[in-house]
C-alpha cells in the first residue's frame, strides 16, 4: 500500500503549530524512563535481544536504543554493529526522518545503510517476532486517515473500532508481534484506555496479554513540544494475567525517577474503568445502592417547537412546565431563560386529545407537517405530536441534582422542585433536600473529580462530562448517617458557594469513615486473634 505524502512530506495533514499530524517526538527522560521499564537495560547482554520502534520519526527511541546497546557491547564484549543490523527495528513513513535518524546513528559510530531502520509503512510491512516493543505511535484521528489507507486498516485489524485514532493498528500489530514474555511499551493517548474506540483493544489486552503498569501523564509534560494529547504510559507483556496491574499519576517528567506504582485489580474485559478509580481501601458505594435514581432531561425531536419561552398565550397553561436547559446552568450560577415545555400527555403517561385542548390543537397543527416527518411519529401516524421521551410531570417538583452534560462549573446545582430538565441535563433525584445537597458537594470535591477525570474524557480546560453512564460508576461514601452539625457545616459551605471549605469538609468525610473503618478492621484482628489463641489453648488442654 503506497502512502502519499503532501508538500510538506504531511501523510495525515497538518496541526496549527505546524508539524504534522502523528508527528510529536518524545521527551528524552521519558524515553530513557521507558526504555528502563521494559527492562532494555546496557547492563544485560542485548547481542540478541530483538526490539521495535514501529514510528521512528528522527529516532529519540532508537538513538537511546543504540546508545544502550553499544554501552552493553562494551561489557559484554560483542560487535555491537551486528547486533544492531540484526535486532533493531524502526519504521517511518517518511524519508527525510530516517535519514535524520542514520545520520544521528552514524554520529554514534553506527552504520544503518542496510538495517532495518527504513522506510517503510509499518501497518503494512513485514515484521518478525520481537522480544520488546517501544514507542510513541502517531496519533491520527479517524477523519485524518487517508481512504485507501483507512480500508486496509478495518479490512486488517479487527481491534479498529468505531472511529478509532490511527494508534489502535499500531497497537494491535505490535502486541501481536511479541515472543512469549515479551514486553510492549508505548506512550500514546489515554482516549482508548476509556471510550468506545477502544474497546476492542481493551479486550484483547484483557484476555491475550498481561497489563502491567499504566503511568497517567495527562499534567506532565511528555513531550518535545506543547501538545494536548493527555498521554500515558502503558506497560503490557506477553505472559500470564496477573489479578493486579501498578497505576499511578505523575505531574513532572522528573517524579518518573522514583515512581512507585499503587496496585490496582486488572480488568478481566473491555471496560477498566473501575481499574482507575481508586477506593484507598475505604467501602464506597455507587449513588444507586445509596437510594438515589439517575436519568437525563427529555428530549421532544422537536426542540423548536415543543419548547421556547412565546409558548404561553399560545397553548393552554396547565400544559406547560417551566423548562431548564444546559444553557441556564453557567457560570455557577443559575439563570432560568423563562422557557417553557409543551407537555402532550395527560398525567396518566397519555397522548392528550386535541380536542379538549384548542389552543394546543391550533399551534401542534401549524406544525403538523414537520413534527409528523419525524423518526418517533413516523412508526405511529396517529401520534404525531408525540416526544420522543414520554414527559412525566411529577419530575418538576420533585427535588433533584441538576447535572448538565458539558460544564465548565464547579458548582452543582440543586432545584427544589420549580423546573423540568431538558436533554442535555442529567440529573439525580431521591431523599430529601438535605441529602441531595450533601451529595452534590461530595461530586463538587476534588476526589471525585479524579474519579470521573479517571473514567471519562475531559473536555479541553479539564471539564468533565456528567453523563449516567459515568455517574453510575463514581463510589461515594455512605453519608446517610452523619451527625446533624457536620450536615449543617458542609450544607451552609455548599449554600455559600465555599469551594475550599466543601472540599475539606468532604476530604474529612473520607478520611474519618477511612479511620473508622481501619479500626473496625484491626478489632475485627484482634476478635478473631483471641478466638484462635482460645482454640489453640483448648487444643492443648485437650491434648494434654
């Protein structure tokens, strides 16, 4: 498959900063630090270690590779330039990069004229198996790929799902070109460690291979330039599943050093999210088991229509609700645009009659030809001013967490019963006032930030996406039995807007179930210590 390249020897396009897409060299104390993870070290015999960079641009993973092996020849004493025709592997497809790369390799004393340090598509080419696998993969969205190479890759990797970045091939390809025991190292995108395109290669990892560490450098900065790529590094080897994997977080290149990975279970499939979210051994619970009921805002196929703030005097009031959307929740604070929704059911679940209603009857006919031409109302033409969502009026006055989808807030918002949420709002309902506030300022604190930022992807500048899917993953603790006065405190923080005071607040929350539930473990010890000292003395007595 012959890729072609543009002017600027640019196969996927260009970024705004101008270098191409696919095209961010690796900071040089990230290679080294990554290189030592697989455990290509110069002080082993490397004469026969096989190892692949399968997007070498300029070599900043192949240059350490080389410096390595010649340091290795010198103590083991073998022809380092052998060796490297031999075991060292390095693609890219184009030119100019790997002459830059022989030419920085022969610097070192060197000679790739006839190594396997080449021009080549990696996708396509033909590669033995290797004992490490190391690298940064190009990141190329989906709209990127170029068609021709877009067909090779869905006809080629069954991992390449959805609307997949051009790494997941890479991946796949790699990991499927490891000897037994043999180790795979990238720094590439955490998007696939998370959404729907990387589900399939979540899955083969789980069941073929063993994940080992995964270092979250989504705050640090990996790279030779300045680019939103919320990287990590991934360590997975071709041997046994282990039921625990090393996951830590780093802000500064420089904390790699003397990193020391939390462990963490694997994941048995495709979804690790739980594999991220990190309990410090306290019981949580999921908003559900705590007697909250999680759902999204109503969505009318007819927005236009069915909602807007001219629909009083038009139709009859007791079929409006006042109406909430994302939009009215910014900037923490909360500004009703004074919409409206159009509700077409009777309090039993019902379309209504038109009939008894004509000023409704007059406006939904006016219309009639665009709401009938919809998807929900073509399958039953009868209903044709149905929504899509049945419309459930009790909703309105009921109390709930308002949670719109894409926020930039750090406030959450708790409507006491005035309005009806739209589609893009989730919200959450379930005990009282009281309750719902103190939940919302423990999704207010940092540590469940870090929980969703761990599940989820953040939009740019850190936001996170509120979204049921994720909301019935996140673990609270069982805060239905604190004493009055710390309800009241953390209730009037959260009135008040006191982002620093209800972080604190909720960060005791945990530290103090934490410490109460240590305790109860070590009596738990203690309890069951004295039992068996007990039987033991029994034991004796009887024998004696």
């Amino acid at each position: 498959m012959a890729l072609k390249m543009n002017s600027n020897n640019c196969l996927y396009g260009e970024r705004k900063s101008g270098g191409g897409h696919g095209d961010v060299p690796t900071a040089p104390e990230v290679v080294r630090y990554m290189l030592d993870l697989i455990g290509y070290t110069a002080d082993k015999d490397l004469s026969n270690t096989i190892i692949l960079e399968p997007s070498c641009g300029e070599g900043e993973f192949v240059v350490e590779i080389a410096r390595r092996l010649l340091e290795s020849a010198r103590l083991f004493d073998f022809d380092a330039q052998a060796a490297f025709l031999k075991c060292v592997y390095g693609y890219d497809i184009v030119e100019e990069k790997i002459q830059r790369c022989r030419q920085r390799l022969s610097d070192m004393g060197l000679n790739s004229k006839d190594s396997h340090v080449c021009v080549s598509d990696f996708l396509s080419a033909r590669v033995p198996e290797v004992d490490f696998v190391v690298g940064n993969p190009p990141y190329v969205r989906y709209e990127n790929i170029p068609a021709e190479q877009l067909d090779y890759i869905k006809k080629t990797f069954p991992t390449f799902h959805y609307r997949a970045d051009l790494y997941i091939p890479f991946f796949e390809k790699t990991l499927r070109l490891l000897k037994p025991g043999g180790r795979h190292c990238f720094i590439c995108a955490n998007r696939w460690l998370k959404n729907e395109y990387g589900r399939k290669l979540r899955r083969l990892i789980a069941r073929c291979f063993r994940l080992e560490t995964i270092i979250n450098l989504e705050r640090a900065d990996a790279f030779q330039e300045d680019v939103l790529a919320y990287p990590a590094i991934t360590l997975i080897s071709n041997n046994t599943s282990s039921p625990t994997f090393g996951y830590a977080e780093v802000e500064r290149v420089a904390e790699l050093t003397c990193l020391i990975p939390s462990e963490r279970t694997t994941p048995s499939d495709d979804d690790w999210t739980g594999a991220f979210m990190s309990a410090d051994h306290i019981q949580l619970y999921t908003i559900e088991e705590l007697g909250f009921k999680i759902g999204i805002g109503v969505a009318t196929g007819a927005d236009s229509i069915f909602i807007s703030s001219e629909l009083p005097g038009l139709v009859e009031s007791e079929l409006l609700l006042p109406a909430l959307n994302a939009k009215d929740l910014r900037g923490d604070t909360m500004s009703w645009h004074k919409e409206y929704l159009l509700n077409p059911y009777t309090p039993s679940g019902e379309l209504i009659s038109l009939s008894r209603y004509p000023q409704a009857a007059r406006y939904l006919e006016s219309h009639k030809e665009r709401l009938a031409d919809r998807h929900v109302a073509r399958k039953n033409t009868s209903k044709w001013y149905k929504t899509i969502d049945r419309i459930n009026p009790q909703l309105r006055t009921e109390a709930k967490i308002l949670l719109p989808d894409m926020s930039g807030n750090r406030y959450i918002f708790v409507d006491e019963g005035q309005f009806y949420p739209l589609h893009n709002i989730y919200y959450v309902t379930g005990h009282s006032v009281r309750k719902l506030k103190i939940l919302s300022a423990i999704l207010m604190s940092d540590i469940i930030r870090q929980q969703i930022v761990s599940i989820t992807n953040n939009m740019n500048g850190g936001f996170p996406r509120w979204q049921s899917q994720y909301l019935r993953k996140l673990k609270v603790p069982d805060f239905m039995a604190m004493d009055t006065t710390s309800e009241d405190r953390l209730i009037q923080s959260y009135d008040e807007k006191d982002f620093d005071a209800v972080n604190s607040q909720v960060c005791t929350l945990f530290d103090n179930l934490a410490t109460m539930q240590s305790r109860r473990k070590t009596t738990h010890r203690h309890h069951a210590k004295q039992r068996q000292e007990s039987q033991l003395e029994l034991a004796f007595e009887y024998a004696v």
